[in-house]
C-alpha cells in the first residue's frame, strides 16, 4: 500500500505515518536516509517510537562549488533511471495508483535490461 499525503503536508509531518507502513512492509531495515527536510528532534523521537531505526541526515554544504553528497547520488541517480521512459518524464497520470504502477514498470525494465546482461 502506497501512502500519498496532501501537498499542503510537510515532508517531515507526513513521514510518520509512512515509516509506520514501510515497518509492517520491511521490518529488516536498520537505516533511514534523508535530506535537511527530516531533521529535528521530533522526528528523531517519532521514529524510536515506531523502530529501532537509525536516522542519517545528510545536509547539503553551503560551499561554492560542486561536492557530491553521501548518499544523494544514489538517488538522483535512479531518478535519472526513470526519467529515460518517456511514460515518466511527465506527469501525465491522473491517478496516483496508474503512476505507482508505471514506475514499478519502469524499475521491472530496469532490472530485467541489467538480468539479461549478466545471463549473456
């Protein structure tokens, strides 16, 4: 089940309620990374509450310049994956369900492309 909160929601405020069906969905996980929007010390509690997961923030630098941040690149990276299929460059979808399900296609196709290079 996908949780999709208004856009009048802040990231932080709505991820509470996500965390707690991503735990019934991947109770193996030990590690959350976020960006600057998830840090605060109310989140940090809120998530001990639902597990015993560990909260790494990762903050941009303000340096001039480009650095690559921990993490980050992961993804902008898998981002950039999905923005090849053309289904997905815009937001054509009127239903939040019809988009969930063509970017699940779009990460199927990926890894069936990276499953047959290995077979060969």
């Amino acid at each position: 089940m996908v949780r999709v909160h208004p856009a009048n929601i802040q990231d932080r405020d709505g991820a509470v309620p996500l965390f707690k069906a991503v735990r019934r969905l991947f109770p193996f996980l030990a590690t959350v990374i976020g960006d600057g929007a998830y840090q605060g010390p109310q989140l940090a509690t809120a998530m001990r509450a639902i597990a015993d997961w560990q909260l790494v923030v990762v903050k941009r630098l303000e340096m001039a310049g480009f650095r690559v941040l921990p993490k980050r690149w992961i993804v902008e990276r898998t981002l950039a994956w999905l923005g090849r299929c053309r289904r997905l460059a815009k937001d054509f979808e009127n239903l939040t369900r019809t988009a969930i399900a063509f970017v699940m296609l779009a990460s199927i196709r990926l890894m069936v492309r990276r499953l047959a290079r290995l077979g060969s």
